[in-house]
C-alpha cells in the first residue's frame, strides 16, 4: 500500500492558511472574559473545501463560540515574518493542529 492512501491525502500536501476571525470566549481560560467577543488569528492545514470546518473546529476545541471569519488567505511557503505572534501561530500548525493567536482586547457588541 501507498503512504499517500494510507494517510488518505492521495499524495497532495495540503496547504496552509490563515484567517482573521472573530469568536467569543466560553469562560475556560481566565485570561479571557467569558462571553466576550475577541479578535482572533487561526491557522491551519487544510485543503480549501475543509477550511471553514477546521477553522471553527480548532475554535471550539480551545474554548471559542460563536466563530465568524471576516478574511482567508493562503499562507505563502516557505513562510517568513518577523512578528512574533505570526510565528508562533504558524508554529503551532507545524507541531499540532493548528494555532490561535488571540488579540488583547474584547471587540465591542453591535
């Protein structure tokens, strides 16, 4: 048997992406206010008919509600930044799932 179909991705790597969203948090993390609704950086591998799903997948698992996700974009390769935040989100798909990236202050309700 093939790798490819033993990891069921039929050879093709898939990419990797970023998005700009908003969630609110569920109270499991103290650093964030439960209920609040904060700016969020997600990335993920994913091909692009699974990324929404993995998106808010990721969300749910780390104590997020309600996602909305206002941009996308394909992570170029091979991916250099000199912000911290972004490298270390980026790490975060590289060593596990994925990675989260929450902005400090909670976005006000409409």
């Amino acid at each position: 048997m093939r790798l490819s179909r033993l990891f069921g991705n039929n050879g093709r790597a898939t990419d990797i992406w970023a998005a700009l969203c908003e969630a609110r948090a569920d109270g499991s993390d103290p650093a964030h206010q439960s209920g609040a609704r904060y700016p969020l950086l997600v990335m993920v591998r994913s091909s692009e008919d699974e990324l929404e799903g993995k998106v808010f997948s990721l969300l749910k698992t780390y104590g997020w509600q309600e996602p909305r996700v206002r941009q996308l974009r394909k992570v170029a390769q091979p991916f250099h930044s000199d912000d911290a935040i972004m490298r270390n989100c980026y790490d975060g798909v590289v060593q596990r799932d994925g990675g989260i990236a929450v902005y400090s202050d909670p976005i006000e309700d409409d």
